[in-house]
C-alpha cells in the first residue's frame, strides 16, 4: 500500500517552493481565524453560538452544493479548482480570511475582559 505524502504533492510544488510555502502559510493563517473566531464566539456569547456558526455554515455549504447541482455545474467548478490548483485556491481564500479576521475583531471589541 502507498502512503500519500501532501508535502510532495506535485500539484503543491508546480509553481515553486514560494508558491508551495505560501500556499501552507495562507492555509495555516486561515486554520488560525477560524481557531481565533470560533475562541472568541464562546467567550462572547458561549458554546452554543460555536454550534449555531457550525450549523449555519452546514446549511450554507450545503445550500452551494446543492444549487451547482442544480444547475449541473460540478464539471465547471472541477475544472476551475484543476485550472487554479493549490495556490490559487489558497489565494481564494484569503478574502475569506479578510471577512474572518475582520468578524472576530468586531466581536472581540465587545467581548467583556
């Protein structure tokens, strides 16, 4: 049997050891929002808005998938995450972030000490 190994995924390294380290890095700093928003959900309003965000973002990824199947467009979105590739995707993502970082900040402003 063959062990996968992600950091010598061909795909991760076809632009380079930068786009491969900042791909990691943009991956790391959006595993860390989401640590750093979920912390300051429970401090502020307690563990059971960490479930409602879960369970709204459940809802909301499932609506997605289920409108692109709608619309048959599954062969569109695989060949945009094949022609964008790793990188890309973590560029994607960095609004993303942005819009994490930005909601956590907002919430902790009003998070008692």
């Amino acid at each position: 049997m063959r062990s996968v190994r992600v950091r010598e995924s061909p795909a991760v390294f076809d632009r380079g050891p930068a786009a491969a380290l900042a791909t990691w890095l943009i991956t790391l700093l959006g595993a860390y929002v989401a640590g750093l928003f979920a912390a300051t959900l429970r401090q502020r309003f307690g563990s059971i808005a960490i479930w409602v965000a879960i369970l709204g973002l459940v809802v909301l990824i499932t609506a997605v998938a289920a409108l692109i199947g709608y619309l048959d467009a599954w062969p569109q979105v695989g060949n945009w995450v094949g022609r964008v590739g790793p990188f890309g995707l973590a560029l994607w993502s960095i609004p993303l972030e942005i819009v994490a970082a930005v909601a956590t900040h907002l919430v902790l402003r009003r998070t008692p000490a």
